[in-house]
C-alpha cells in the first residue's frame, strides 16, 4: 500500500550506499546498490543532497575502540552503513503528520547517508533554510549538536565565563567555539598554527598554537575545558579548571583500541573526586529541536562550519582516509 504522501514514480526501490562488511581502513569500503525500506510512521524518504563524515565513522569503520563491537558487531559489522548527517529533499513521507511533505528540504541525522537516498526519523530531521546551502546545512548535525549540549546542558556556560577548547579546528571545535561566544563567554582555542587565522576568524578570543605552546604550562584558569583530544596529563587538565569549573571529556585518546575515551574517562572522575571541580562525559543525542536551533543561528549568521574538503560518493574511501588522518580544518562533505 502507499501511503498517501508518495507516489510509485517518488519512490526508488534501492540506492547506492558507501557500505562496509567487515572492519579496517577505508579500503573496506566499497559503494553497492541496498535496498530501500518501506517507510514507517514518523519516516520520511530523502534524496540526499550532501553528507558530512564525522570521526564516528572512523570508529565504526575500523571496529574501534572494541567497545563498540557489542553494538556494532563483534566480528563483521551489523549494519555497515557509513554517513549520519545529511541534508537533502523530501521525497515522500509514511504518516508525520503532515509535520513535512515532498520537495521540502530538509536537514539533519540519518542512518546511512553517504548515499543517493536515506530515511530519516521526522525527530531527528528540521526544514533547511532557505539561505543555508547544502553543504552548511549537512555539516552540523553530530558535530554542531554535540558542541551545543555539551557547552549549554553538561557544563552549563554562562554569559562571562571562560572556556579552554582543545581540538578547536575540526567540526566539534569548529561549532564549540561558535555556540560559546553566542552564550557570550570569553573563548581560547587550540589547535595546529595553520588554523590559527580560521579559529580566531570564528570567533575566538585567544589561539595558542599547540605545536609552539605547551597549553597546559601555565597558571591561568578556565570555568570550562572543552576537552576534545584527550592528549594531555590529567593532573595538568584538573590544574586548568577553576574551582567549581567543569572538565568536559567530548573525544578521547586514539591509542587505545580496546577502551577509547572510556578508561580516560574512569580515570579522571578518580582524580576529580572531593576536588571542587567536576568531570564529566558524554554522548550527544541529536533531535530535530537542537538541529533547529543550530538552522536558524546558521540562518542568523552567528554560526558557520569550515568545510575542509568535498569528496564525490565514488571517493568516500580517500575521504575517510583524509578524515581518519585528524588534521581535517572543518567538515568533510560527501556528494552522492
């Protein structure tokens, strides 16, 4: 049966998708025709325009760290599937109702959208503004969500305060530095000397180039350390947060294959303990609500992603490769 917001001529039968059937480096990937689901309620079809890699892919790509293999798969990947933010046109809809229809545009998270077409929650998706293009309008999902929960709803940032952002150049930092002006705190950021003019360009207040500054040599404070490397000492982290000040842990070490940011993260709640300071980590969970309000500070001009590179969907695995290096400036986009 079809639903009453699709048509038979609306609706491919299959797509081609970057997909993966067992874990490694990008040569594991490989674009193959899948086929579509029926759409259920609250589902809405989706002809992507564009679609933006984040490290999660990385980790689900490799099978890395090895916690995510009870999710994901322990010795092949479940799904293998690559892409979660994407910005597209509504192709059909099951029963939203009437939340969307076809030709909208849309932007937000999905399963799968480094691909022709993908389905996406009604949740987890928002209208695309019309002055937002495609690529903007994909990069923010993970990377702008993550950095609005983390700096708004753990760390609560206030309007005065001071943040420290460790890994200010890639998506995440990128966003963060943004979304703390806009809540009108005081912004350092760190990253490499070649981004040092773009960070600053996007608002931050101090840059300290990483490769000449040891950050953490020095006596000044912050009500916030934005930590989304997790390459230096805990001790030296906890002497970087004022007190009554919050250690957020956003991304960890990639050393450890079997842990990831987990056993940084037992670790430092230990040496936080009875110090007056917090410690916390966490997981973004991406919903229409936040994206919405990620679209209209982008409509507004008070939020712009960097987009370091754009790749066909025919070269998703040099994209990948250029994305699993670490040195990408801003978002990774992906065309099918």
């Amino acid at each position: 049966m079809i639903p009453e917001n699709r048509t038979p001529n609306q609706i491919p039968e299959t797509t081609k998708a970057a997909t993966f059937r067992r874990y490694g480096l990008p040569h594991v990937v490989e674009v193959v025709d899948r086929d579509l689901p029926d759409l259920g309620p609250g589902d809405v079809l989706v002809r992507v325009a564009a679609a933006a890699l984040n490290p999660l892919d990385v980790h689900l790509m490799t099978g890395t760290p090895w916690l995510v293999r009870p999710q994901a798969g322990l010795r092949a990947p479940k799904d293998g599937r690559i892409g979660v933010d994407f910005a597209g046109e509504v192709l059909a809809t099951g029963d939203t109702d009437g939340k969307l229809r076809p030709g909208d545009e849309v932007m937000g998270v999905a399963q799968g959208t480094c691909a022709q077409y993908a389905i996406a929650d009604v949740g987890r998706i928002t209208p695309k503004p019309a002055d937002v293009d495609w690529h903007q309008a994909a990069s923010v999902g993970v990377a702008g969500v993550t950095a609005l929960q983390g700096l708004r709803d753990k760390a609560k940032l206030q309007a005065g305060q001071s943040v420290l952002i460790n890994g200010a150049s890639g998506g995440v930092g990128t966003a963060a530095i943004q979304i703390a002006k806009d809540l009108g705190a005081h912004v350092t950021a760190v990253c490499s000397g070649r981004n040092i003019e773009m960070v600053t360009r996007l608002g931050a207040d101090v840059a300290i180039d990483y490769t000449t500054t040891d950050f953490v040599d020095t006596s000044r404070t912050y009500d916030v350390f934005f930590d989304n490397q997790g390459n230096k000492p805990i001790g030296a982290c906890k002497r970087l947060v004022a007190s009554g000040g919050t250690y957020l842990l956003v991304g960890g070490p990639k050393r450890n294959r079997v842990w990831g940011p987990v056993g940084r993260m037992i670790a430092t709640l230990g040496r936080f303990t009875i110090s007056g300071k917090k410690a916390k980590m966490f997981v973004a969970s991406e919903n229409g609500a936040d994206i919405a309000l990620l679209a209209e500070m982008m409509a507004s001009g008070r939020l712009h992603m960097p987009i370091d590179s754009v790749y066909p969907l025919t070269e998703i695995e040099d994209a990948l490769d250029h994305l699993s290096e670490g040195h990408a400036a801003g978002k990774v986009i992906v065309e099918p």
